[in-house]
C-alpha cells in the first residue's frame, strides 16, 4: 500500500486534503508545516510549505497521481510515493474500505 508525499504551498494544502479524502482517492491525509528551500526559475526561493502524507491503495494510486497534478497549484508538484512492505492488518483493511478504486 502507497503513502504518498506531497509538498503544497500551506495555504492550498487543507482544500487539496479535503478534496483527496472527498474525493475517495485518500483515506487520510496528514499534514505537517515545514519551510521548504529549492532552486527554481535559477533562483533560491525559500517558502512556507505544508507536507501532505496521503495514504492511499495500489489500485487507487493512478487515479489520486493524475488528480492531484490537475488541482495542485504548481506547475511541477512534488508527488513521490513510497510503498510500505508492511502495516497493521486493521489499518490496512481500513485504508482499502476508504479509497474507491473503482474509478
């Protein structure tokens, strides 16, 4: 099962939350305030950021990918999905009831 990583400018991370979870394509997003420094443009930029761990399911991972690209405020957003070999059964079973991977 994927958790995905995800950086979003603080003000835009709860409503792109909000609409993952809304959405099905998440079962939960956690959210964590960081200040991020990167190169961009050829510039240095240093900007109040909110990291978003999504956990979702392998076959809902295409269908929040693609949903997120369309409604992240970025041009280029940083999605990275790390694949955990192991979870607790219940919260693995949890996770598969809240995402719809029907599409």
């Amino acid at each position: 099962m994927p958790t995905v990583y995800v950086t979003a400018p603080s003000a835009a991370a709860d409503d792109l939350a909000a609409t993952l979870v809304e959405e099905r394509l998440a079962a939960c997003v956690n959210a964590v305030d960081c200040q991020s420094t990167y190169r961009w443009e050829g510039d240095v930029e240093t900007d109040a950021e909110t990291i978003l761990l999504i956990k979702t399911t392998d076959a809902g991972y295409d269908r929040l990918e693609a949903r997120i690209d369309e409604i992240h405020p970025y041009d280029v957003p940083c999605i990275e999905r790390f694949d955990e070999t192991d979870t607790l059964d219940r919260f693995g079973a949890w996770r598969d009831d809240a995402v719809d991977a029907s599409g």
